[in-house]
C-alpha cells in the first residue's frame, strides 16, 4: 500500500482499500439480490404523511422549514424592534396578528 501524503487526493484504488465495502452491501434479500443493488434500483417515494405549512399549537404533524424560518424572523424583528427602540407594540400586533 503506498503512503498517502497530507494535502493530497487518493486515488480511487486507495479509497477503496482504505474503505472497503462491509458485509453489510453483500447481504441477501430473499429474492437472492444484494440490498445494495434492491437499494440502487428503488426510486424515492411520495410522501403520504401530511405536513404542515405553519406552525400550530396543537397538530403533531411535520412542519415545513420555511413556516419555521419565518416564525423565527418574525421573533427576531420584534427582538430587534424592542433592541433598538423602535415602535415594538406595532412589531408586536404585526407578529401576534391582532
């Protein structure tokens, strides 16, 4: 095996001795294939479970990461309003809606 300097790309021969495939990628499905080769073919499925597109106190669903960004934003806005000195009750019944 040859000496792999610091600051230097391996090849894929030396890749593959230092990370050798487990017994894991050679395991047997019981149609007689490997579970690598059934996981190569499979194509990514629908998502059946619902998501939510904002945050809510009761649901136990999922939430988009986007509704989660924005609950955050608007947290740190009325922060920075109240920081700064700025109109924090206008901030504050934007963010509350009310």
């Amino acid at each position: 095996m040859s000496t792999i300097k610091k600051g230097t790309l391996m090849s894929q021969d030396e890749t593959i001795a230092l990370y050798p495939k487990t017994s894991a990628d050679n395991v047997l499905t019981e149609n007689g294939s490997t579970v690598e080769s059934e996981l190569a073919n499979k194509s990514p499925t629908n998502h059946t479970h619902p998501i939510d597109s904002e945050l809510s106190m009761t649901s136990e669903n999922p939430v988009q990461n986007k509704a989660v960004a924005k609950a955050i934003g608007d947290i740190d806005a009325a922060l920075s309003a109240v920081i700064n000195g700025t109109d924090f009750d206008a901030q504050l019944t934007e963010l509350l809606g009310v």
